[in-house]
C-alpha cells in the first residue's frame, strides 16, 4: 500500500470516526440531561361579544298590507302610496327590492318608484327616481338595488309606489282587481 492510500484512509476513518463521536455526544447529552428550557403559560377570557341583527320593515311592518289609491282606475290612470322602508336592527345595512304579481290586473300594470317623494292623486311627486315603467311579471321583477345604507336602530327611506295602468291596457282587465307583492330584502356586512 502507497504512503498516499494509507493517508486517504486514515483521512476516511477519521472522518467516520469524528461524525459516529459526534452523534454520541447529542444522543448523549439528550439522555443525560435537558438544555433546561423554561416555560410559562397563561389563559385569558373575553369579555361578552355579540352579533348584530338586521331588521327590514315596509310601513312598520314585517307584513305589511297596504291600499293604493285611487282605486277604479282607467287606462292611462295610475294609483300611488308612499311606503317607509325602515331598518329597526342593530347594524346598518344596504337593500334591494322587487316586484311580482301572480293577478292578470297586477301584471298589466307597470310601475314607478320615486325615493323621497309624496302621493297625491295617485301619482309620485317630485324625488330621486328608482324606476319607470318596469314591468310586473309573475317572477320577481328587482327594481331597486344597493340602496342605502339605512342607519342602525332608525334609518328610514320613503318610496313612492306607482302603479300604472297603461294607455292600452287589455280591455279584459276591465272591472277586475288584483295584488303585486314587493320584497324588501336588506344586506349587511361584507
């Protein structure tokens, strides 16, 4: 054997030997004793947390039935009522609001939404417009959307309700009565 092979493995064993030494003094260490690491723990409790609640009224009411007037309406005529849309919870909260009529007369009429406007005579004063003329089928018809927001505990919007009965309105609708429903549905948070 060269002088330089027996130098390359001692050079080896060396190498092995310090890494199997080195693994003795961990598992060692381990075995014997701890790095003495010092703990400490603590545990709080919140205090009371609740969650808000939403509320959506039409005219004070969660079911509200309400009249327009004029009634004995003619084509070309119209019949009007301002309804307060209110918001009685706890957060503020944005809205939308739709249209729908399961009656021949309710779906021949069209309607006309005016936000902060006054009835009279069956027509919506002056205010914001929301609509003109859309339509009433018998699906659900949205004629507002993202209004709002109304402010927690007391927000209130008034809308005029318009509804209108056309200049060439069947004359099958003539002497009937019917019923649209609105929906208010109100959304809060994210």
């Amino acid at each position: 054997m060269t002088p330089w092979l027996r130098a390359a493995g001692i050079a080896l064993i060396s190498r092995r030997f310090r890494a199997l030494l080195s693994i003795g003094m961990v598992i060692g260490i381990s075995v014997v004793g701890t790095l003495a690491l010092w703990s400490n723990s603590v545990s709080t409790q919140s205090g009371v947390f609740t969650t808000a609640t939403i509320n959506i009224q039409a005219d004070a009411s969660k079911a509200a039935s309400f009249a327009f007037s004029p009634t004995g309406l003619l084509p070309g005529q119209s019949a009007a009522k301002v309804v307060a849309v209110t918001n009685t919870g706890t957060a503020a909260f944005s809205y939308s609001a739709a249209v729908q009529s399961s009656s021949a007369l309710g779906q021949g009429m069209t309607l006309t939404v005016v936000a902060g406007a006054t009835a009279t005579n069956g027509v919506c004063g002056t205010g914001t417009s929301v609509t003109t003329g859309t339509a009433i089928g018998a699906g659900a018809t949205t004629f507002a959307s993202n209004r709002g927001p109304l402010a927690a505990t007391n927000g209130v919007e008034n809308l005029c309700l318009q509804l209108n009965l056309p200049i060439g309105a069947a004359a099958g609708l003539a002497g009937t009565s019917g019923t649209v429903l609105f929906t208010f549905t109100a959304t809060a948070g994210v």
